[in-house]
C-alpha cells in the first residue's frame, strides 16, 4: 500500500471513530448549548490536544505498557467514565442550559477547555482506538516515528475540527431555538446528561469486559 492511501485508509478509519456518538461528542455539544459559540469552539480546541496527547502517548509506547498493566488501564478507565458521569450528572440536575450570554468569561472558556481535554484523556475508547488501530498504521520501513506521528495527529485534529466544530455550531444554533421553549431546553440538558452517563457505562463495561 502506498503512503498516500495508507494516510486516506487512517482518514477514513479516524472519520468513522469520530462521527461516532461518545463522550467527546457530547462534551462539545453540551458546552455550546450553555456557553455559545466562544465555549463550544474552546471545548473543540480542548478535544484536538487531548487527540495530539493520544497518538504521542501510542508514539511512545505508553499505550502498550498499559495492555501490559491491566491495574493502570483499570485505573483510567474507571477513573474517566466515573468522571464523565459526574459531568452527566451535572447536566441533569439543570433546569436549562444557560445560553450563550451566561458564558462568555475568559475563565468560563477556560474551564471548556480544560474539561474538554480532560473528557478527551480519560475517554477509554481514545485508549482503545491508541492500543486497536494506531499502531496499524507506523510503517517500519517508512519515515521516522514521530513523522509518520506528527502527521497522523494532523488528520486526527482536523478531523475533530471539522466533526466537533459542525457538532458545536449546530448545538449554539438548536440552543437559540429553544431558548423561548424552556421545557424542551431542559430536557435536551437532561438528554445530553443521560447520553454521557450511558457512554461512561458502555465504555466501563466495555473496557472491563475486553481485560
């Protein structure tokens, strides 16, 4: 396989990873609905490091010392779907997602971002994707590693800039409709609350299951 295709088989294969409905997702979209376009775009950012800290920790070999040591796999696997739930939970004791008035500080943006990167490093199916599919695609007879890395994590990021940015206008966009359907707000603030409760159950299940 040439390296152009081989670099086209990892957009794709990354394309179908990201579109996939999880924690990230979802992360995004609720930033947007509360904070508006400045948060949504801040937890946008905050996802495409956490994707960059990923292929780095693949790039290094950490990811395979963790298939090594099932208790620190366990551990951040636990750790990140525990966390994320609680974020969940959050969103459901919400009457209503903000608007885009209510979060417009610099530490507002600040706190999308960091919660963004830190949904993003404890994401299990990020872990996952590191251990199943990235190695596949290091050519040992190609360039350097951190090359070949350097230019799989610029498809990854702009793959999540385009996926989470479309993500988070479309949710800033949904959210100015509902503004004048508190009902409905508050409902779409619980879904998107129960939607991350059930990825960090599926993905703990999952990952407990797979070890």
């Amino acid at each position: 396989m040439s390296e152009t295709s081989n670099l086209w088989l990892y957009f794709l294969v990354t394309s179908g990873v990201i579109i996939l409905p999880g924690m990230d997702m979802a992360f995004v979209m609720g930033s947007s609905m509360k904070g508006g376009y400045r948060a949504g775009f801040a937890a946008v950012a905050g996802t495409m490091v956490g994707g960059i800290c990923h292929m780095i920790i693949g790039a290094t070999g950490v990811g395979a010392i963790l298939t090594l040591i099932p208790w620190a796999y366990n551990a951040i696997l636990i750790g990140g779907s525990a966390y994320i739930a609680y974020l969940g939970w959050r969103l459901i004791q919400l009457n209503s997602l903000a608007g885009p008035d209510a979060e417009q500080g610099a530490a507002n943006l600040q706190k999308s971002f960091v919660g963004a990167l830190a949904t993003c490093m404890l994401n299990p199916k990020a872990y996952l994707f590191m251990l199943a599919i990235f190695p596949q695609f290091i050519r040992r007879d190609g360039d350097s590693i951190w090359l070949q890395t350097s230019i799989l994590s610029l498809i990854t990021a702009g793959t999540q800039m385009i996926v989470y940015g479309a993500v988070a206008i479309m949710a800033v966009q949904a959210q100015q409709f509902l503004t004048k359907r508190p009902r409905t707000n508050a409902l779409i603030a619980k879904g998107i609350g129960v939607l991350l409760i059930t990825a960090a159950g599926l993905s703990l299940f999952g990952g407990l299951t797979r070890n």
